[in-house]
C-alpha cells in the first residue's frame, strides 16, 4: 500500500491543477461569449467571401 | 444649425494610449456576422481590437487614443448592414454578471471538491464490505475533510449569507434548512473521523452544494441574459436630445449625457427624450404615451414636457429638469411607492415550501433522535441517526426544482418574445384570471397608421407619400411608410402648420390640413372617416382625396383576445383616453367591458376593487400613467415602447408589433407552474421514500449519495418539458 504515497497526492495534484484551470479560465473571460467560441472555433482564418446581408 | 455626432460619452480610456468602446449591435446572429463585422472594423486604420460577443449581441473596439472618431465605427457598421449604438453597462446589470461569476466559481470548486472526495469515498464504501484496514479509512476521511471543509466553506457563501440575511429578519427560506443540513452534516462527519468510526458524509454535505449550485447559476444566468437584451434594446432606441452648446450651435447627444439645467432643441416630428418646461416657441404635443390620451395637447412657454412626448408642428427650446419635478410625475412617484410595497407581500412558491419544509424535517430529525434515546440506544448513536434524516431530506431536488423550470420556461418565453424582469412571476402569471388592458400604445400600435389605405388609388397613394417625405410632420411620415416612398419628390416645399405642396408636369400636389388642400367640404361631407383621427388631405389637380391616420390596433389584437378567452381569462380596457376611442377599440375587439378617461388613481381602486373579489389581474401597460396600476396588479406586462419607468415596474416585457406574446407568456407559465407543483410533488415523494430508511438508522452515506443524485436528475429531467406548450390548449 505504499503506492498510496504517490497516487494520493497524484490525484490531488491533478484535482487542483483542473481546477486552477478553470479559474484562470473563468478570470480570463472565456465563459463571456458561449455561443460566440462554438462559432470560433471553425471560423477560417482566411477571409472569408463576403456573405451578403440578410 | 449643423449638428455634429457627439458619443464622447461612452468612450473609456484603456490604458496605454487607448480608448475603448462597447456597442449594441442589432441583428448579430451567426458565425458569418461575426467574422463580417470584425474584419470591416478591424481594416479600419488605428483599430487595436474589434471583438464581438455574439451571446450579448455586442462588440468591444479599442483604438489609438484620439486617432478616431466613435462614430465611424457606427457608420461603418451600417455600411455592413448592421444597426449599432454605444453602450452603457447599466449598474443592474454589472452586478449581475458579477453575481453570475461568483456563484460560477462557487461552483467549480464545489463540483472539483465533489469529484475528488467521490474518489475516496467509493474505495472507502467498497472497502467496508471487503476488507479495507480501518487505518487506511481514516486516512480517506482525513483526506475527505481535508478537501470538503474548505471548498464548503467557500462554495456555501451564497446559502449561508441567504440563510443569515433570513433568519436575522426573522424570516424562514430555503437556505436555512441547506445551511443547518450542511454545516450539521460536515460536523458530524469530522465528529466521526476523530472517533475512527466507519460512516462520513463528506460527499454528500458537497455534492449537494454543487447540485443546488446548478440550480442558483441557471437561475442567475437567465436573469442575467434578460438583463443584457433589455440593456441593448434600451441602447439601441438610441435615444438622443439636441443639446445647445452655444446660442446657436447643437450638437446631438446621447441622452446619458444631457444634465438637468441644460437645454435641448425639439423639431417637429421628434420624440421628446427628456423631462423639462418649455422656454420658448410654441407647439402641438402629442402625449398618448404618457397620458394614454390621444388628443394633442398645446405646448408653450412655461409648459411641462416629459419623456417620450411627441412634438407635432413647432419647434422648441426645452430646459431640461431634475426627475422629479413636475406634479404628474410626482403624483406617479407617490402612487408607485404605494404599489410596490403591496407587491413585495407576495410570497414565493419557493419560499412557502420551504416555511412548510423546514420545521417538519427539524422536527423529525429531533424525534428520531430523542425516539432512538427512548428506545435505548447510546447518544452518539442517536445524534447520528438524527444528523442522517437531516442529510437525506436536505432540499437538494426541492432547490432545483423551481430554478431548473423556471429556467427552461424563461428560455421558451424569450424565443416566444417575452423578457422576464422577475423569476417569481412566472408563479403569479400561471394564476392570472383578469387581464386589464391600457389601449393607446397597448392595445394600439405607438406608431401613427393610415387606416384607410385600401379605398385610395395606388399611384395617388405612392405620389402623396412621395410628397410625404418632405414633411417632418408625424402625420405626413405615416403616410409617406405607409405608401412605401424612398425617394422625395424633387422641388417639394413644406409650408410649416399647413402642409407640403410640389408639382409633377402641370398638376399641383398638395399634402396637408383639408383647408391647405381645399378639400374643407369633402372632408366634412365624408361622415364615414372616424372621428378619432387625423385628417390629411391630398390634392392633385382638382382631385382630392382624404387619409384617415390614426394609432391602429396591434394586428393580432382580435385573436389574441379570444385566445384569451378561451382560456377563461376575463379581458378589460381602462384607459385614459376619450370615450369615443375606447368605444371604437372595445368594439372591434369585442370587450365588453370597459373604461374611458381613468386617472392613475382610479386604475389602481378598480385593480383593488377586483383583488379584493379574489381575481388575480394581470395588467398589460406602456403609458407614464401605467406605471402604478402595473406595480399594483398582480403580474403586469409592457410592450418594448413603453416608457422606461413603466418597463422598469413591469414583471414582463414584450417585443414587436404582435399582442401574441402575451398569451404564450400565460400559456408558459402554466405549464411552468405546473411543472414546479409537479417537481415538488416528486421531492416529497422522494422524502416519503427516503425518510423511513434514515429514521430506521440503516442509511449509509452510499445510499444518500445515490437518492441524492437520483432525485435531482429526476427534477431537472422533468424541467425540461417545460420548453414546449401544447397549442391551442386551453
């Protein structure tokens, strides 16, 4: 049972650092524009054509 | 007088020599808008940042402190076919984005503290049964108070300062019982810990924070989305006044930036933005949105103008006053404090479970403990039996079962066109049996209309909105929208108080008063045009025609009046206007009851009048006038014209030309409450389940965990029915 010595604070450390994540991501704005970053996320690089207007 | 665009107003420094901007964009809708609208910004020179928020419907530009002018970004915006203005983040709504942050945060650290001690507990659960060393569960419940402790006593904040608030006015809610549940649970479980005893309930006191965390997030969220549409509707009305800047120069300013003390120009055909008196000149105001009267009302010096006034023929100079001023607004204030205070008596759904709710699950949970005394079990026992029930019946589905509904309900609403100011008024709109109706801009559209469209020749009727165009008259606009004209005649000359007049080959064209036009005796020989409305005559040589203009009905007035009716809703009209009005649209409309020429006043005594018959009335407004009876009635609604203090007083507010919205928004809401009664049902009936085992002592932190869970997908699975409504169903 030793490997409890490394596994536990393992999965802790992980716990945290997903965590952590999510914080920095929640200060950096990132949850402000949901439905914008699905768009995001396929949108070209190129520029696009021109989409006429509705 | 050149008036220049001025929206230095909304422009923020930066930092780092940079000026930022937010805008309200209309018609954002799509991955093509977005990327559409950033690169047309961002090739503009000197532009740092053009990012769009397509949830919000807004776009944030920064660029080179002083390089640029705010108004090209609008200019360009409407090049790309987009309707765009500045942006100011109400107080409201920043601190409800803020509160939504918080509890988002609250959040993820109680759904990380979740996971991690559901990764201890499942090997301690398995263990029990096999065979796990009491040394090593120790250790895994060590490890578990380790994490929940803090992350409760962070994730928690919002039950714990709810229950404190409540408690220290004396008042019962949902949060108490949570926050004795919780703070008991944890307790006992370090209590447990320390004794090397086999059962914690660490996950459970965690589990259920982050699933009534769900519940206050989308509850949150949903407030906090009406809030950023009614924030950019209020924007994009772009609401501006001409202000003086010297004795002869104006410049147009937002309304944001206007001072009391200041003073503005008002031309013909402009809506009065501000409240103030008038210094000089002399006119004709239309204040059908205040007053609910259709009549115009002559204004000169010395006479009060209020916001969302419509200046008819003259121009004038108005000095703007403080708020208050002025004895109508002040008589509305006085009636509105009265009202609202009413209001605030309402109790919510919520609120009456949870009076119910916690003395019966205190008392149970004290009974089962002196019960299990009695019967002569150990005290430690006992106390741990006891803290069980208290777990097991904490309100974990019965905290989502209102949020979770209301939720999805105000998302099918809002598709329907409805904002909801308040989430407890879906509950009082489900139980509303008497709809009261304003008429002038409630049941009629505010924009003038040409009624009588169809009796006139099509190319007479293009010709005389041609003519139209020339004039700034409300009137003449009507006409010239209502003929579809988009280029002026050439050579059209308005001659101010008569009418516009032009020629095409060797006729002459006359638009204006039938005396302007010569048409004096055809307009009192044609009995047939209502009496209500304005009168504007058209010559075109020696033929002569009339158009009726006046505020027409909402087009689905009618049905969604009957619709009302099946529904066993009672439909009435009080309104301020004259009595001939109100007749004509009660009639069309087929009310049969009604009431003309109503003061602020008397709306509210008819509104007690039927509350103290036991009627729930729903009242439908927009005017200035409104505004108390809306407070009073028990749910109210506004269409999006209405003036700001009537759609700040309203608990919904509806978009558009239709009246439809207003029966979706009952239909919803029935459902909704239905489905919160239903929800309920299901989490006593999960209590009735569960408590018995708890009571018997058997509960393991394993069973609790899974009812825990169970009840709660249970609840938000049946919310989601709250998305759709029958048709037609009664």
């Amino acid at each position: 049972m030793e490997v409890m010595i490394i596994l536990v604070p393992l999965a802790l450390g992980l716990g945290l650092i997903g965590l952590l994540g999510f914080l920095w991501s929640l200060k950096s704005g990132q949850y402000d524009d949901l439905d914008g970053a699905a768009w995001r996320a396929i949108a070209d690089d190129e520029p696009a054509k021109e989409i006429p207007s509705e | 007088m050149q008036a220049t665009r001025d929206f230095s107003h909304y422009v923020k420094a930066a930092g780092a020599g940079l000026s930022h901007i937010d805008l309200a964009v209309e018609g954002v809708s799509c991955a093509g808008c977005m990327s559409k609208i950033e690169r047309g910004l961002s090739a503009i020179p000197d532009v740092t940042l053009a990012r769009v928020n397509l949830t919000d419907r807004r776009v944030a530009l920064e660029w080179k402190e002083g390089a640029l002018d705010p108004a090209r970004f609008i200019d360009r915006l409407a090049e790309l076919g987009y309707k765009a203005y500045p942006f100011e983040t109400a107080g409201a709504e920043a601190a409800e984005a803020e509160q939504s942050r918080f509890l988002l945060r609250c959040l993820g650290v109680a759904a990380f503290a979740t996971m991690n001690v559901m990764m201890l507990s499942v090997p301690v659960w398995s263990g029990n049964v096999s065979d796990m060393i009491p040394e090593q569960r120790d250790f895994f419940h060590w490890l578990s108070a380790l994490i929940a402790l803090p992350a409760a006593a962070y994730a928690g904040q919002p039950f714990f300062r709810s229950a404190f608030r409540a408690l220290r006015t004396g008042n019962v809610n949902m949060d108490v019982p949570i926050s004795i549940g919780v703070i008991l649970a944890l307790a006992m479980s370090v209590a447990e810990t320390l004794n090397h005893a086999e059962h914690t309930y660490f996950d459970a006191a965690i589990m259920l924070l982050t699933f009534l965390l769900v519940g206050r997030y989308l509850d949150q969220s949903m407030r906090r989305r009406t809030r950023a549409v009614a924030g950019n509707l209020a924007a994009l009305k772009a609401e501006t006044a001409t202000r003086f800047v010297g004795t002869d120069e104006i410049s147009v300013v937002p309304v944001a930036a206007i001072d009391p003390g200041d003073i503005v120009l008002l031309r013909p055909g402009e809506r009065c933005a501000v409240d103030g008196k008038v210094i000089e000149g002399r006119s004709e105001i239309d204040q059908s949105l205040i007053t609910g009267e259709t009549l115009y009302v002559t204004a000169e010096q010395g006479t009060a103008v209020y916001a969302g006034s419509l200046n008819i023929s003259g121009t004038l100079r108005v000095r703007v006053s403080a708020a208050s001023e002025g004895t109508l607004l002040a008589e509305i204030t006085r009636l509105l404090d009265n009202a609202l205070q009413a209001r605030s008596r309402y109790v919510r759904l919520a609120d009456r479970a949870s009076r119910l709710y916690a003395p019966v699950v205190h008392a149970t949970a004290l009974l089962t403990m002196l019960g299990w005394v009695l019967i002569g079990a150990t005290w430690h026992d006992a106390i741990v039996t006891g803290v069980a029930v208290l777990i097991i019946t904490c309100p974990c589905a019965l905290g989502l079962a209102i949020p979770t509904v209301q939720t999805v309900a105000s998302g099918a609403m809002f598709r329907a066109g409805v904002l909801l100011n308040s989430g407890d008024s879906i509950e009082r709109l489900a139980e509303v049996d008497w709809v009261i109706f304003d008429k002038t801009g409630t049941l009629t559209l505010p924009d003038l209309e040409v009624v009588n469209a169809a009796g006139i020749p099509v190319d007479v009727f293009a010709l005389a909105g041609q003519l139209a165009l020339a004039s700034h008259h409300p009137v003449a606009a009507a006409v010239a929208q209502a003929a579809g004209a988009k280029s002026p005649l050439v050579g059209a000359v308005e001659e101010p108080g008569q009418g516009v007049r032009g020629a095409i080959g060797e006729n002459e064209l006359r638009l204006g008063r039938p005396s302007f036009c010569g048409a004096e005796r055809l307009a009192n020989e044609r009995a047939d045009l209502d009496p209500e409305a304005s009168i504007v005559a058209f010559s075109m040589g020696e033929a002569k025609y009339l158009f009726s203009v006046r505020q027409g009905l909402r087009p689905d007035a009618a049905a969604t009046i009957s619709a009302l009716g099946k529904r066993n809703i009672r439909v009435e009209i009080l309104s301020g206007d004259r009595e001939p009005a109100v007749e004509a649209a009660a009639r069309a409309l087929g009310i049969s009851e009604w009431r003309a020429g109503v003061t602020p006043a008397d709306k509210i005594a008819r509104i007690e009048d039927l509350k103290r018959q036991g009627h729930k009335v729903m009242m439908v407004g927009d005017g200035l006038n409104d505004a108390p009876s809306l407070a009073a009635a028990h749910v109210s609604m506004s269409p999006i014209s209405a003036a700001h203090l009537s759609q700040a007083t309203a608990d919904l507010v509806f978009l558009g030309k239709p009246l439809a919205p207003v029966v979706a928004a009952i239909d919803f809401s029935r459902k909704a409450l239905r489905l919160m009664r239903q929800n309920l049902w299901l989490a006593v009936g999960y209590n009735l389940l569960a408590v018995p085992i708890a009571i018997s002592g058997v509960v393991t932190p394993l069973i609790a965990a899974a009812a825990m869970s169970g009840s709660s997908v249970l609840v938000m699975l049946n919310a989601l029915r709250a998305r759709r409504v029958a048709n037609g169903r009664s």
